[in-house]
C-alpha cells in the first residue's frame, strides 16, 4: 500500500509519499510562499537528503496541491504507473 500524506497550512504545502509495506519515503517536498508571484516547490531527493527547487505556479492551495500531483504523476515520477 502507497500513502500520501500531506501538511497545507495557510502559505505552504508539504507532501510525504510512503511505501507502507517497506516504509520508505518514495517522495517529499513542499511548495512554499502560495499565494504570492515567487512560491517555490522545492523537492527532496530521497536517496541523498538534497533539496531541489522547481518550477512551480502555486496562485493558491488549489494550484500548489495540483503543482504536486502533477510533478508526482510525471513521466518516471513515482505515481506515474
């Protein structure tokens, strides 16, 4: 079983994707600063600790919940299949 778990609070949006029968973390990241013309989603690289930001329009909590899914459900992201 997959869980994904997320954290929206009033300006951010964090995200947890597990693996639940081996407990890893397939994904993490969060997109910050919603609502204004600079938010940011900035994505974990789960193998090594590091942080990437990218790309991301976040105009609401709607937009930022849609930028997520959208990067997880990309072409080799982990909920492609």
């Amino acid at each position: 079983m997959k869980v994904l778990v997320f954290n929206v609070g009033s300006t951010s949006v964090k995200y947890n994707f597990y693996h639940m029968d081996t407990e890893a973390n397939l994904a993490s990241g969060q997109i910050e600063r919603v609502g204004s013309a600079d938010a940011r989603h900035l994505v974990k690289d789960v193998s090594t600790g590091q942080e990437v930001a990218v790309a991301a329009s976040a105009s609401s909590t709607e937009a930022a919940l849609s930028a997520v899914l959208r990067h997880l459900t990309r072409e080799g992201g982990p909920l492609s299949d």
